[in-house]
C-alpha cells in the first residue's frame, strides 16, 4: 500500500480514509485513476440530489464591498482547495477593479476573472460559473452589517442609515436566517403581487368548493396577507423577540434599511 497516494488522494478530495483507499485498490493503486473514479462517483452522487455546491463570498475594504457566489456541479469540487483559491483570486480582482467593474453588467466577463475561471475548469474539470455579482460603495454615513454563514451557502448584507454597526450586523444575521424576498410591502414588484394573490385566490376556492364566495374571499385575504408578511423583511418577526417585527426594531434603535442584498446558494 503506498501512504503517500492515500494521504495525498484524501488531501485533494477531502473523502474518508475507507473511500480512498477502496479506490486505489480498485485502480491497482494508480492515482491518477483512482481520482478520477472518485471524481465520477461524486458527480453521480451530485446528479440525484440538489446541485447547490460552492461558496458565498463577502468582503470589504474601506467603503467597497464586494459580494458573489461562486458555484460549482458537485462537493468534490466545492471542497477542494484550488476551488477555494479561486473565490478568493476573483474577490481580489474585483476589489483591486472595483470603480471599473462596478457598473458592468457582466463583470464576471472581464478578461482576469474569465482567466481565473479558465485555470479553475483546466484544473478542476468541471463547469464553475460566478452569479449574483454585486459592487457596493458604502457612503460615509452609512453602517454595515454583513455576515456569512459557517457553511459559506448563505450570507448577506445590510446598509443602514442611522443605528450602529451591531444594529446593522444583527439586521444582516436576520436576513440570512429569514430568507426573504422584498424589503417591505410596498417593494414588492405589482406583477408579482398580481399573480401570487390570483394563486392563492384559486387555491382557496379549490379547497373550499363548498363556501360561499364571501367566505372564500375572506380566507383568501387572510392567506395572501399572511404571506406576504412572510416575504418581506420589515414585516417578519424579529428572532431575538418574536412578538416584534424587524420594522418595530428598527423604529426602536433609530435605523432605515437603505439597501440588503442576500445571496442564497441554495436558490
């Protein structure tokens, strides 16, 4: 058995001692093959489930913040250490560029982080792509909340007006533990609010055939009013005191919410 393969094999893969070493003897010990069987059986794995594999990244520097998700098609990948001197080369290039970058469309286009992308496929073998780009200039006044979760697959950020740097850190935990979609009630764009409340119109005379319209119009209020308490930030409970909303809070530590973003690996 050569221990150094196997050292080396659960180095680059991040996999079990068992899992290993079952590849190198089914390989006849050629590491070469016995990567490349992991490899396979990894994305085999991958293919049955979600493909949410990669790395939310956030990171400031003076008044630029820069925040991006870099995905991948399966953990090997997401877990290897080339994939993760990628996210941080491109968090390089994007806050050594910033001023040029932040007004494109497509950074991830630019001709370093298009290099960078090229090496990291050469290298890992498999599609890497760079989604929810985002360039944020902090104005003098502002504070900022930004948090990562250990896991790296949800983060995000909080700019306030007002309030304090804890303020906006706890508003910026909240908003990557809630998950919402909007702001507030009325960021919610009408074509969205149009079709989810004729969705859950139709759902409700579909349950309740046997009510009067009235009475369906009643619940159906109480479902869409409901959810869109759900969806937006200002409206859902603050998770230190539930019986209060993230708006009741701010109103309490003086604070507005000017801008959050919130990346989700998982969406």
């Amino acid at each position: 058995m050569d221990i150094e393969k196997l050292k080396k094999l659960q180095e680059v893969t991040k996999l079990s001692f068992q899992e290993c070493m079952k590849a190198l003897k089914e390989s006849n010990y050629d590491f070469l093959e016995a990567l490349k069987m992991l490899k396979e059986k990894s994305v085999e794995i991958s293919s049955k489930g979600e493909k949410n594999y990669g790395l939310v990244v956030i990171k400031q520097k003076e008044n630029k913040i820069i925040a991006f998700i870099l995905r991948c098609q399966t953990d090997f990948v997401a877990l290897n250490q080339n994939f993760q001197e990628t996210a941080n080369n491109i968090k390089e290039i994007f806050l050594n560029n910033f001023d040029e970058l932040k007004n494109q469309k497509e950074p991830w286009k630019s001709e370093d982080v298009k290099q960078c992308l090229e090496k990291a496929y050469t290298s890992l073998g498999e599609s890497i792509s760079l989604e929810d780009c985002h360039f944020i200039a902090k104005e003098k006044r502002e504070k900022v909340g930004i948090y990562v979760h250990h896991n790296k697959q949800v983060g995000s950020v909080v700019i306030l007006q007002e309030g304090d740097e804890s303020v906006a850190y706890e508003l910026a935990l909240q908003l990557a533990a809630n998950k919402p979609k909007f702001l507030s009630l009325e960021t919610i764009p009408v074509k969205f609010l149009e079709s989810k409340k004729k969705e859950i119109v139709d759902l409700t005379k579909e349950e309740n055939t046997d009510k009067l319209s009235n009475i369906i119009e009643k619940i159906a209020g109480g479902k869409i009013e409901k959810y869109l308490s759900s969806v937006c930030f200002l409206e859902q409970p603050d998770l230190r005191e539930p019986k209060r909303k993230i708006k009741d809070y701010l109103k309490e530590k003086g604070a507005k919410i000017t801008k959050f973003y919130l990346l989700n690996l998982k969406y």
